[in-house]
C-alpha cells in the first residue's frame, strides 16, 4: 500500500515537473505581464532595469565556455541576419507610420537570448553551437546599435551616437568583463556563484513585470494613442518572430536547422526594452514585449512536440545531441 501511494506520488510530481518544463516559462510571463497591467504605479521601479539587465547577463555569461571549434560559417550570417532584417522591416513599416517603423526595428534587432542554449539543450540540439552565437550577437549588436539607432530614430527622437554608446557598452560588458574575470581568475569564486543562475528566470519576471507597468502607465496617461497603432506592433512583432525563426533555419541548414533557427529567433529583449524606455518612450518597449510572448508560446510548442518524439526517433534526429540542461533565464 505504502509503495503504491510512494509511486503515485513520484508520478504526480513527475507530471508536474513536465508541466512547468512545458508551459511554465510561458505561462509565469503572461502572469508577470498581467500583473504589470494591472499594477501600473509599479512603473516607478523602472529606474531599477539596468542594474536587473546587469545581474541577469552576469549570471547567464558566468559559465560560458568557447573554443575555436564552436564556430561556424553561419554564426556570421545569423549577426549579418540580425542587422538585416530590422533594417528591412523599418523600412516597409516607415511607409504605414514611422513610429511603428522604429519599434518594429528595435524589436528585430535584439541579439540571441542568453537563455537560448537553456531552450537548445531541452530540443537535444549542439549547444556547443549556441553558445558563440549568443557572445557574438550580444557583442556585434552591443558594438554596433549606438551607431546605427540615431540614423534610424532621427525622424522620430533626436539620440546621438554619444548619448547612447557609453550606457550599452557598461549594460554588456560589464557583466561579460566581469563574468570573464572570475571564470579565468578566480574559479573557486565562480562554483560558489553558479547556484545563483537560478535567479536569473525570477530577474527576467521582473524585468518583464517593471515594463510591462511602465507600458500601462503610459497608455492610462496618454489616451491619445490610436488603437490601429498597437494592433500594428503587435503585428509587426508577430511578424519579425517568423521571419526569424524561418531565416535562421535557412542559414542553419541541415545540419544546424533548429539551432541556428533559435539564435536568430529567440532574443534578448531585456536588452532592447531598456534601449526603449532610457532612450525612445515607454510605447517603443512594447514591441520587444509582444516579442517576448511569442517567441516563449513557440519555445512551449517546441518543448510539446519535442517531448512527444520517441527517445529513439530524437537520437536519429539528432545524432551529435549535446543534451545537457543549463540553468538560466
């Protein structure tokens, strides 16, 4: 009797576990967005983004690990993609409205999600090749965005090169310095900090929480906002997530179909969110937002079918599999 409550026990929380695997990242993100719907004074928090964005990318940069064998020919074409595709998308959008053109470019230009490899390793996929792919999209991006976003917003805020370059270089490498600096200098240190990745989600929650208020607060106040105008950012974001999870598969081929497909697809919108509300207005963040969402509801997807797949048919799949899982936001 006693072993049989003991196994059904273990299976219930076994369900449970697969549940929050499946569909918990997704749905602790809608609840981290309705609560910042519905509280909007919380707005007030915003001043506190840049130090969360720091202490997220420090714990998601502590452990990663690079060799010269982990590049690939299309992790250049994922960070050329990646520059590519904002830029199409302002382009086409700036003849409908030249607000919607800006934050459908900011919305595609964020760089790889420092929790894709998290995503990858669940999908049994090389995270061996994600990891690259995160640094240097996070870098390219870093490096570049400061001298291309005043050319994009010039028509609709005034932001020079100099205003925003000194702020993106200390959100990412501060943490990336930082991280770098202990993983090489001071190894005991970085074992006693890894437990602490586990923050990362409930920072990434808050994060979301914070701007999803700030977005509330702006839309209560400003009642002037046409109705058309967010249903075409929720549009474009929409828009931009397919185009590129798609061009991602493309570049991968056959060999780094979903991987590839990930780096390009899943993204950092904290990064761009903070670019939005410290340099633009809270109404630009709420592309990264829409984003955000969709590209969690594809990953639960993903997870979904994945673990429908026999163990069997997933090493056919994917013979060269790195199933590990890391921790992460």
């Amino acid at each position: 009797m006693k072993n049989g409550l003991k196994q059904s026990t273990e299976t219930h929380w076994a369900g449970i576990r697969r549940f929050w695997k499946l569909y918990g990242r997704t749905l602790a993100l809608i609840l981290a967005m309705a609560a910042g719907l519905l509280i909007p004074a919380a707005e007030v928090l915003s001043g506190w983004l840049p130090f969360l964005l720091i202490g997220m990318l420090f714990l998601s940069f502590l452990d990663i690990r690079i060799t010269r064998e982990s590049f690939h020919w299309s992790m250049l074409g994922i960070l050329l993609a990646n520059l590519a595709i904002p830029s199409a998308v302002f382009l086409l959008a700036r003849g409908f409205d030249s607000q919607l053109a800006l934050v459908g470019f900011l919305t595609a230009v964020a760089p790889t999600a420092t929790a894709t490899p998290v995503i990858v390793s669940y999908l049994d996929g090389r995270v061996d090749y994600i990891l690259p792919a995160v640094l240097l999209t996070n870098v390219g991006v870093a490096l570049i965005l400061p001298f291309l976003l005043p050319l994009i917003a010039g028509a609709t805020v005034h932001i020079t090169t100099a205003e925003v370059l000194p702020s993106v270089l200390l959100v990412m490498f501060v943490p990336l310095g930082s991280a770098f600096f202990i993983r090489k200098l001071l190894p005991a240190v970085q074992q006693r900090l890894l437990p602490a990745k586990v923050l990362s989600f409930p920072i990434w929650m808050m994060m979301m929480f914070i701007v999803t208020a700030k977005a509330s607060a702006f839309l209560r106040s400003d009642t002037g906002t046409p109705a058309g105008l967010l249903f075409g950012i929720a549009l474009l974001s929409l828009i931009s997530c397919i185009a590129n999870f798609v061009v991602g598969a493309l570049l991968g081929g056959r060999t780094f179909h979903h991987e590839a497909s990930q780096a390009l697809g899943q993204k950092n919108n904290s990064f761009t969110v903070w670019i939005a509300l410290t340099y633009l207005h809270p109404l630009a963040a709420l592309g990264p937002t829409f984003y955000v969402l969709y590209h969690n509801i594809y990953n639960g997807f993903q997870l979904f079918r994945h673990g429908r797949i026999p163990p069997v048919s997933r090493s056919a799949a994917h013979p060269h599999a790195a199933p590990q899982s890391l921790p992460g936001p």
